[in-house]
C-alpha cells in the first residue's frame, strides 16, 4: 500500500511523532496505520530504555488552580537540561498533568510508590470479595480489580483525560520521543478544600 501524505498526517495526529518518523513507520508497516502506531509506540520506548539512566536535574514546578478555587496542584516534573524546561511541548505535558491530578485525585506517581501494606489490604479486601470461587479464577479477578486500583491512585496508570486512549504513562513516552531527553515526573500534592492532606 502507498504511503501518502494524507496517512502521514493521520499518524502524525493520532502519535505527536515526528513526520520523517510518521512516514518510515508506515513504510515499514505497508501503511497499515495500527501497526505503524505499535511501531512508533515500540521505539518510543526503546528510546525511554535509554534515556532513564539519564540525570534529570533541571525542570519546573507548575500550579494549577482550578476555576472554582477549591482545587489545587503542584508538580515537579524534571527534565535533564534548562532548553527542554523552556520547551512548548514540555510545558504543555506538565499543564495536562496538572489538570490530571486535579481531576483524577491520584495519590502516587508510580505503582512501585503504593506502600506493600496498602497493596496486601487491598489483595485481602478483593479476595474477600471473590471468596468461594475456584483458586485460578480467585487470582485472576484479583489480578484484574488489582490493575483498576492502580489505574484509580497512581498517577502513571490513569487513563489520560483529554485522550481515553491511552494512559499518562503513554503519553510520557511520546513526549520523551518527541524531545529526546529523560523526564521525570518527581513529586505532586493536591489540595481541595475541606480536605486533610495524608
């Protein structure tokens, strides 16, 4: 199938990849778009693989106020030099995931940060709830409601939410693809009025 500029653009939109990138995707993929996004999603993380030893010591902290004044945001996000921090593509990655945590109330970045004696009350909770059942199925209920929990209080696993298609993590990779330096979401606290901070 001929890659045609019109295919080009789509992948381009539906990735933020670079153009050159876009078209040798699609080249490689016979211009099937599916498998050309893979492609693109495979290599994004390659480069992530070798960007992460990277140090990422330069960045901003951003804050976000939502519009009725009862939510706020603020974020650390690193990068590893002060040309990238200044970046449009950069700033914009770090806005939507201050709008993210102020809409998602996640409570950790990564799933690695969830306390062990959270995760083992919470495999207890969802055992529990699924008591009775055959052991194979027991794990694999576990297992399923153990991802959504995840995808509920940690930062990296929630669904973006201006793209339902992919989670912050994806959305990550494609920005450390697109720059070519390591970032690193560091730290973030969440207020809301009323609220006790934990």
């Amino acid at each position: 199938m001929a890659v045609t500029i019109d295919l080009i653009k789509k992948l381009r939109e539906k990735t933020n990849a670079p153009m050159m990138d876009c078209k040798k995707a699609l080249q490689e993929a016979n211009g099937d778009l599916k498998t050309a996004t893979e492609i693109l999603k495979k290599r994004g993380q390659i480069v992530v693989l070798k960007k992460a030893g990277r140090t990422a010591k330069e960045g901003v902290i951003e804050s976000y106020i939502h519009s009725n004044n009862k939510i706020g945001v603020l974020l650390e996000v690193n990068c590893e030099t002060d040309f990238v921090a200044r970046n449009e593509d950069f700033r914009r990655f770090v806005r939507d995931l201050c709008m993210q945590i102020a809409a998602s109330s996640p409570v950790y970045v990564l799933r690695e940060e969830v306390p062990k004696s959270i995760v083992e009350r919470e495999k207890d909770i969802l055992k529990e709830q699924v008591k009775g059942k055959p052991k194979k199925i027991v794990e694999k209920i576990v297992n399923g409601k153990l991802e959504k929990f995840y995808s509920e209080v940690c930062l990296m696993d929630q669904v973006f939410i201006k793209d339902d298609k992919i989670k912050i993590k994806d959305y990550l990779t494609t920005i450390i693809g697109k720059i070519g330096e390591n970032i690193v979401v560091r730290r973030f606290v969440r207020f809301q009025v009323g609220e006790d901070i934990g």
